[in-house]
C-alpha cells in the first residue's frame, strides 16, 4: 500500500517533468514587424555609460534605426552624424520584449521555467566601438538573473555566453560544453561583474567571422535543472533540421552539446531560485572604453565613436525571426 502511493506521487511530481524535459513546442514566432509589435523600445541613458543614446520608437522609425519588413529586422546605429563631444553618444536602439518568458504548467517550482529561444540572423553588428549583445533579464537585477547569450565588443570574437546573479551561484570547474568556462562564480558582486562566462571556441561565432558566413543559429534553454547555450554559423552543416527550419517542435535532446552549459547542482548554484520570470533585451551598445585599445582600434572608444560615423555603417542587427518555445 505504503509503497504504490509513494510511486504514485512519485510518478506525478518527478518522472513526468524528466519526461517532459526536452520536447518544446513554438509559442510565438516573431520576423519582420512582429518584433516591433512584441519588444518595446528602452529610450534610457546607457545603463553601462557607454558612448550611446538609446532613442524612442518614433525617433528609430525617423532615422531609419530599426528596420521592419519580410524577413528581416534591422537594428542599427546612427552612421550618418559627427557628434558633438559634450552632447548624447551616437544613437542606437535597445528594445526589449513585453513578455516575459517562464512556463507554468502546475505550481510547482521545479516546474517554473521551461522555455527555449532561438533565433537566426544574417548579420550582426562589427567595427570598433561597438558592443552589440542579445540577453535576458529578471526584475530587481541581479536577483532574478541575467542571460547573456550573445555579446561582445570591437569585433573581438568568438562570442561569450554569460550569467549575472545574486551571491551564492557557482558552476563546476569542469562541465561537458563546446566552450570554455572563464569564470566560475556568476555573483555579480564579485569580479567587477564579470559573471561566470564560457568563451567559444568556434569563431564564427561573432562579428565579422559571423557574418562573413551569413550569419547562423543561436538558441538558449532554460530549465529549473540547466541554462544551456547553442550556436551554429550558417556553415555548419551539423545544425539540427529543426533548429534551421524554425520548426514548430523541437526536442533539445537532439541538438549535441550544449557550447555553453550552467548546470543547477545542490553545491554550486540553484537556478530555480536564482533565475525568475526573463525579458529578452536586444541592444546595439557601445563599449565603455577600457578593452577599446586593446583590441586594436584606433584613437580613443569616445572620439572614434563621435567622429567616425561611417565606421557605424555595419553596425547592425538583422534577425530573420525570433521563436520561442515551451514545454
Ligand atoms: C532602411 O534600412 C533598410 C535596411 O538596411 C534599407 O533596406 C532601406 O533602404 C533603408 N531605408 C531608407 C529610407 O534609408
């Protein structure tokens, strides 16, 4: 008796979810104008004081910042002004998306957040002084998480997957990823913010590599067990069909190994409790200086980005479409 209800419960609570895991269906598939109806423009001072005005809808549409039509969604910066040295940094667009992603079948924490995005893009933006970036974020950052999973800067590839938490989340030194784990310790309190990253391998990842191929597939999952990052170049022949077709199912089983992989574990870091409800930010930025030389770009990030306007011409986004799923 004792033992068939404890099966019973058992069956309910813990071996339907594991089952459930890694099959998805599309909920929203967002190309072209669906991302000017789905994200709202964030017309605010650059929260990372780079040399960049994040403009409102109207003045994007004006200046042709953001772009709507078939199959693509552009997002640029301004490439067309000198600016003045003591005014705003060079116009650009930060939209973020009206919902926020997390799935509730039942109420229960293990089951809160099971949802996958994944989107293809042919360009993204390249040149100095830019720091382009495709990431989620919770409310009362840092403590519902930060997602990067796309970003960069100066065209310095291959890309980084990174999160940003409260203290107390860590990953293991050693994890199975194509990528490789920078650091360990995601608690944005501690190496100046730098998160627990894992830097790619692959360099067509990023920037000019990126979109020297056409572009490629980028896809995040997030469970209450795993985050897990995807990347395929559009050269790749091992991209999963489904992932390529924008189907309407996938099953995240099939996709190989994860580039990056931030694993819940009971020592390390619950992602359940540090990782809530996602907005998904989409921004075209500009570095605060510091790795600016570094990289090998000219003059200092602040003036080549007031007097270099045309440097800005390939500064741009243009995503095919957007999907999100859930389980
Ligand atoms: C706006 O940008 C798009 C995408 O780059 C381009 O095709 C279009 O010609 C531009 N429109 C104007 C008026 O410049």
């Amino acid at each position: 008796m004792f033992s068939r209800t404890y099966y019973l419960i058992n069956s309910v609570l813990f071996i339907a979810p594991l089952v459930l895991g890694a099959s998805y269906t599309q909920s929203d598939s967002l190309t072209g104008t669906g991302f000017l109806e789905s994200f709202s423009y964030q017309a605010i001072p650059d929260p990372t004081n780079g040399r960049v005005n994040y403009v409102d809808a109207t003045t994007a549409a004006e200046n042709n910042l953001t772009y709507a039509s078939g199959n693509h969604f552009v997002l640029r910066a301004d490439s067309g002004s000198v600016l003045n040295p003591n005014g705003p940094g060079r116009n650009s667009v930060r939209i973020q998306s009206n919902e926020q992603y997390m799935t509730s079948f039942l109420p229960m924490s293990f089951l809160r957040s099971l949802w996958v995005l994944a989107s293809t893009f042919v360009h993204m933006p390249q040149g100095c002084g830019t720091w382009p970036a495709v990431w989620t974020v919770g409310e009362d950052w840092p403590n519902n998480g930060e997602i990067d999973v796309l970003e960069g800067v100066n065209d310095q590839g291959p890309n980084q997957a990174t999160l940003h938490t409260s203290a107390g989340c860590t990953m293991p030194a050693s994890r199975i990823e194509k990528g490789n784990a920078v650091l360990n310790d995601c608690n944005t309190a501690v190496n100046s913010n730098a998160g627990c990253g894992v830097k790619f391998v692959d360099t067509t990842s990023y920037g000019p590599t990126f979109n020297q191929y056409g572009g490629g597939w980028y896809a995040l999952e997030m469970t209450d067990s795993a985050i897990k990052v995807w990347f395929w170049s559009r050269s790749d022949t091992t991209v999963p069909s489904e992932v390529s077709g924008g189907s309407t199912n996938v099953d995240t089983d099939n996709w190989g190994e994860p580039t990056a992989y931030f694993p819940s574990t009971s020592s390390g870091c619950n992602i359940a409790s540090k990782f809530g409800p996602q907005n998904i930010v989409i921004n075209r930025g500009d570095w605060a200086g510091n790795v600016y030389a570094a990289s090998g770009c000219p003059s200092t990030c602040v003036d080549f980005v007031n007097n270099n306007p045309s440097a800005f011409e390939d500064a741009y986004f243009d995503f095919e479409w957007l999907k999100i799923y859930a389980a």
